[in-house]
C-alpha cells in the first residue's frame, strides 16, 4: 500500500521535472547557447604550450612549437582577454611574436601587435592583416581572438545526437565586418562546449571545419586539440595544446610591447 502510494507521487514528480526540463531548454535561444559556451570557465590566466601542425594536400608537414600566455581581462580598460605567443620552433622563427588584446567594444577591431627579431621592431597589424593567415595555419589572426556576441545575430536551426550525445546547432551570421558568410557550432547540451565549428565563405560556400577536444577538470573547460580542415585547399592544421597551467598569476604587464621584444622568459 505505501509502496503503491508513493509510486504515484514519484512518477507524478518525475513527470513534472521532465516537463520543466523541457520548458527550459525549449526557451533556449542561439544567443543564449552562444552566450554559454563563450561564459565557460578558463581560469583566471593560462600558460602553456601551442604546437601547430601544418599539413598540406599532398601530406607534407612542418611544425611550429609556441609558447602561449593568456588572461582574462573582466573588460578591464575595454579588454575582455589578452593573449601573447613566442616561437621557439623552428629555429629561423624563434622569437618571432604575437599579442592580441580582445576589445570589449563591438564597434572596435581587436589589437594585434607582431614581434620580429630579425628587425627588432614590433609592428602593429591592421585591420585587413588581421584576417591573414596565423602563422600560415587554417585560421586567421582574427580566428585567434573571439568575436563578442553582439557581432553575430544566432539562430538555434536545430539538435542532433552524435555519439549518444546531444547538441544544439546554432548558425551565426555576421553584422560587424568578417570574412564569413557565415559559422554553425555544435554546442554540447550538457555542458556547451562546442564540438566543433563550420565557416562559410561570403559566397556561403563551405570553406573550412573545425573539430574541438576538451579538457575538462573539475568546472574548468579548456581547447585540448583543434583540427581544422580548409575543404577548399585540403590543408589542415592540428593545434595541440600542452604543459598548461591555469592560474599563475599573470599581469598586465606581461601582454605589452616591452614583453614581445624581451621574448619568452620561461616564468
């Protein structure tokens, strides 16, 4: 009897929560998912190492070895990240850098600044450079930053289940400047990060895919891997990223002009 009883309210519970779960995910928007995946937690600054491999349609490759410093910025002085790499292969390259200073203002471009020894100057990158090739790898200087939510509309155009696992496919569409036509992201319904990403040329034509491992330790979410793959040249960069540490205490001090020409000091 008591069994019977509580059978009832169990399922009727069970029902209700199923029914709300629902409810919550259905008013989710392609700004809401988009707006999760770009909030996960990175820490509050990260060191590690970048290696790239660049492989070309015949299946040749080479590889570039960096040294990557970033921070959140919390939109201090109009920044929301900052990011900083040195080269320390190949040998001809080394000491060659980068630093990207991510603008908090829709209206603005991102900063970008490029280091080269062999003229001991840095020179800033503008505008047009910016969606250069990175290091001549699949995604350009502007690919290295993130775009705000505010320079795309997103639309949630669907859900699909890979591997057992569920996400939702938003396109995002430019309003701001950008080489896209278009993006859609797979973002993972349970905990958004994305698993992997297609640009769309202005023609709307494919142009590129992007595959995303993850590391996940505790709440923090971080890029383990990426692999992107260019369908209109068949060159592929793999980016794998190791020796990472989170929370080490970086400035902003180390993400200026001063800290490209001094180079990578091993902190």
């Amino acid at each position: 009897m008591f069994n019977r009883k509580w059978q009832g309210v169990v399922l009727a519970l069970a029902a209700l929560w199923l029914t709300s779960s629902a409810a919550v995910a259905a008013d989710l928007t392609g700004e809401d998912v988009v707006r999760k995946s770009q909030s996960l937690y990175q820490g509050k600054d990260q060191r590690s190492t970048v290696t790239l491999e660049l492989i070309n349609a015949d299946g040749s490759s080479r590889k570039i070895i960096t040294k990557r410093l970033w921070m959140d910025a919390g939109g201090r002085d109009g920044y929301t990240a900052k990011t900083i790499f040195f080269t320390t292969f190949p040998p001809d390259s080394k000491g060659v850098g980068f630093l990207i200073w991510d603008t908090a203002d829709p209206k603005k471009k991102d900063e970008l600044w490029l280091y080269l020894p062999s003229l001991r100057q840095v020179r800033r990158v503008n505008q047009r450079d910016q969606n250069e090739a990175f290091m001549g790898s699949d995604l350009t200087f502007a690919d290295m930053g993130q775009r705000l939510i505010q320079e795309d509309t997103h639309t949630l155009v669907g859900e699909e289940t890979i591997d057992g696992k569920g996400y939702y496919v938003v396109e995002s569409v430019p309003v701001t400047e950008s080489i896209y036509g278009k993006k859609k992201l797979w973002i993972s319904k349970d905990d958004f990060t994305t698993l992997k990403i297609e640009y769309y040329d202005t023609k709307l034509d494919l142009l590129k895919t992007q595959d995303i491992k993850w590391l996940r330790d505790g709440k923090l979410r971080v890029y383990e891997q990426l692999d992107v793959h260019n369908v209109q040249t068949n060159h592929r960069t793999v980016y794998a990223i190791s020796e990472r540490e989170t929370d080490v205490g970086l400035k902003d001090g180390d993400f200026s002009e001063r800290t490209l020409k001094l180079g990578y000091r091993g902190r």
